[in-house]
C-alpha cells in the first residue's frame, strides 16, 4: 500500500515539474500554446481511460461530451448572462446527467453494438449542435466569453499553459487516487471479467455507469478549458473525428495507465507539428508512425517501456 500511495505522489511530482520546466526551454508563445492543447487532451484522454482502460467500456462518442461543456461555456455567457465560471459547472453537470441517463440503457449493451450506441450519441450531439444555429452559430460556430475570476481576466497563451496544467495535475490526482479505491477496483474486475464481477458481488449496472458519468465529467471539463482558451468554438470538437483521436490517445498510450493517457496525447498534438516540416506527407508519415508503434507496442507505449526497463532492471 506504501508503496502504491509513493508511487502516486511519484507521479505527480513528476508532472508538476514538468509542467514547471517546460516554460523555460520555451523559445515563444506558440509552445506555450501547443503545451496547453496537449494538457487540455490528456485531461479528456484520462476520463476516458478510466471507462475504456478501467472498466473496459467502449465509447466511439466521448466528443459529444466534449462539446457540450465547449459550448455550455460559449452559451451561457452569450444567451442567458451565466459567468463563464459557472457555465464550466454547468456544463459538468448537464453532461454528467446526459450520461446517466443515456448510459443506463445502452451501457447493457456490449462489444460492437455497445461501440456503435456510443458513436450514434456522439452524432446526435454534433447534429444538435450544427442544426441549432440560432443558439450555436451552426457550422460557423461561435465566440466564447473570456474567464474572468475575482476580477483577474485569464487571457494569453502563457495564463492558459499554467490554468490547463493545473487542471490536468488535478485530474490525474483524482484518477490515480481513484484506482485504489473500492470503485476502482471494481472497475477493473469489470474489465477482467462481468461475469466474475458479478459473481464476486459487484453491481455491475451500477459501475459501469459511474465510470461512464465520470468519462463525461472529464471531457466536458476538458471542452470547456479548451472554448475559453480559444475564446471560440465550432462543432468539429464534438464530431466524430475527435472522437476517435481521443480513443486513439489512450489506446497509443496504454489502455488502463494514467500516464499512459498523457503520453498518447503528448505525442497525438506535437507530432503533428513536428512533422510539418514533411509538407504534404505529413498526414502520411503520421498515420505510419501510429501504425508501427501500435504493431511493437500493442500493450501501448508507457506500460511497454514500463515492461522493458523492469526487465532490464531485473537483469
């Protein structure tokens, strides 16, 4: 147990430093801005992991949530005078009560049908979203409200590097402090086996769901840091490409490992940038870099690294 509880607290202080260097091999405001996108994704990245990784629940839809907390921020300052504090919480709320209530029906599905269930929710919300132009802007989108907090106007690239690295060090605190509790070991007897879980004694309706309003919870916070930051938004955040790019952080990462979620992000966002420099066969080389890291490192990239130093630890 000792152990477990340092190697949380490892973890963390392992974050937060680099969260604390990185400003200082920064040469302008554009990294900071690239390091901000990467904190905002690993955020949504471990909510999701928490349902796929732990609980072992698909979801092809997690963008939806995505933009509802994105344009709850956008919304709310605009059409009824909210504070773009409060619409934050609002936006938690309002997608954690959708996934409650849609998950409990089609959480009892499993496998393919439960994958295709989630991504026609995602759909749904990104089709409200499009078609309601009078309250979203439709396809053009919309501005976002700055965050002001106690006076202070959070603003600027650098502001908002430090604002999403503390929101993703809370959240990996929550979700590393969630594996060793009761719920999330029911979670990973869930991912084992539902049947086993079952028979152990473990509501697994009951599970499931909670890890499925917890993914929510994660990615609407997550929209909503990523609206303001922007102070604009459009419906691609809650299409179904995001969707699978944020499926595609947490599998590249490691299915059911906390870091794991932030190092597929990591490599998800700056890639990318990096390969700019190929031009057209940028989209080209990404996809084979994918393709290859998933085929040596099917377990995902943290817990097979973790694998091989352990071994050659032991030897």
């Amino acid at each position: 147990m000792l152990q477990k509880i340092g190697y949380r607290y490892l973890i963390l202080i392992a974050l937060a430093v680099v969260v604390a260097v990185l400003p200082l091999i920064f040469p302008s405001s554009y990294y900071f801005r690239v390091a901000s996108l990467v904190w905002v994704s690993a955020l949504a990245a471990i909510g999701l992991n928490v349902l796929m990784g732990s609980a072992g629940q698909v979801s092809l839809g997690h963008a939806g949530f995505f933009g509802i907390g994105a344009y709850a921020v956008a919304i709310g300052p605009a059409h009824f005078g909210i504070p773009p504090w409060a619409a934050v919480l609002l936006g938690c709320v309002i997608s954690s009560v959708l996934a409650y209530l849609v998950g409990r029906p089609i959480l009892k599905l499993k496998g393919h049908y439960l994958a295709i269930a989630t991504l026609g929710l995602g759909v749904l919300v990104a089709l409200v979203i499009t078609t309601e132009s009078r309250w979203t802007g439709g396809p053009d989108g919309m501005p976002v409200a700055k965050l002001v907090l106690f006076g202070w106007r959070v603003s600027g690239s650098d502001t908002w590097y430090w604002v999403t690295g503390g929101l993703l060090i809370l959240g990996t605190w929550i979700a590393l402090n969630l594996n060793d509790t009761p719920t999330g070991r029911a979670f990973r007897a869930l991912h084992d086996s539902e049947v086993a879980a079952r028979v152990a004694g473990i509501n697994v309706a009951r599970f499931k769901l909670q890890a499925f309003v917890i993914a929510a919870a994660y990615a609407s916070i997550a929209g909503s840091a990523l609206a303001l930051m922007n102070g604009f938004i459009n419906p691609d955040q809650a299409g179904f490409l995001h969707s699978v790019e944020m499926v595609t952080m947490v599998v590249l990462g490691g299915l059911g490992s906390v870091v794991g979620s932030i190092v597929g992000a990591a490599v998800l966002i700056t890639l990318p940038q990096v390969l700019t420099v190929f031009q057209e066969y940028e989209h080209l080389l990404l996809g084979f870099i994918i393709i290859v890291s998933m085929i040596f490192m099917r377990d995902g990239i943290v817990p097979t690294l973790s694998r091989l130093l352990v071994k050659r630890t032991k030897a």
